[in-house]
C-alpha cells in the first residue's frame, strides 16, 4: 500500500474511480457482506444469514460487487462461493469500520492506530 497518492491531486480518472469505489460502499447490507467475504469464502444463503438479509438482496449486491470487481466467485457442483478479492478495499473498510467503533467509542478512549500525534 502506499503510504500517500501518487499525485498532489488527482487527476479525473483517479478522482471518478476513487467516488465510484465509495459509492459501492456506500450500502450497509454491502459493507457486512464485503467485510464477512474478507474473513471467509461463503455461498449466498450463508451470508444472508450472517448479514440479515434475504438471499435474493444479498445476490443482488453481489452482482454488483463482483461487476465492481470487489468479489470473485467459484462454483461448486450448483453452488456459488464468493470471496472478497481487492486488498485495497480491505484496507478502506477496514479503516472505516475503525473510524466507526472511535465514534461510537466501542473502540474506547486514546490514541487513534494511525492518527496518534496527529490530531485525527
């Protein structure tokens, strides 16, 4: 990962696949099931169960995720597997869902991981 972009400011395309990207994540039925593909390769029913959505919703972000190519998928027999595949994304919801249990404070008081001396 790079520790900063690679332009001062970025250019229209960089700029236009950095707001597609957030717009992909900008579901929270996609986030869980994004964040769940990240921890375990799963079939639809199973992530529906994990995420609280029915199977067909969950189908539905998939394919748009996968378009987005965010998730891969693998057939076995009639079924599907899916896994999460851009360790980029991993990295920003990672951080999100951090900056998420700051603001709840479920993450307690004290110094950010990556923002320590720095006012974040």
């Amino acid at each position: 990962m790079h520790p900063a972009p690679v332009h001062p400011v970025p250019d229209d395309e960089h700029a236009q696949i950095a707001a597609t990207t957030f717009r992909m994540l900008a579901d929270p039925t996609r986030v869980k099931i994004l964040w769940a593909l990240f921890q375990a390769e799963s079939s639809v029913n199973a992530l529906a169960e994990a995420v609280g959505a029915t199977p067909a919703a969950v189908s539905q972000h998939l394919a748009k995720l996968r378009l987005a190519g965010f998730v891969e998928s693998r057939k076995e027999g009639t079924f599907a597997y899916y896994r999460a595949s851009d360790a980029h994304v991993r990295s920003l919801l990672q951080e999100t869902l951090s900056h998420a249990e700051h603001v709840t404070g479920v993450a307690g008081p004290g110094p950010h991981e990556h923002g320590a001396g720095r006012g974040d």
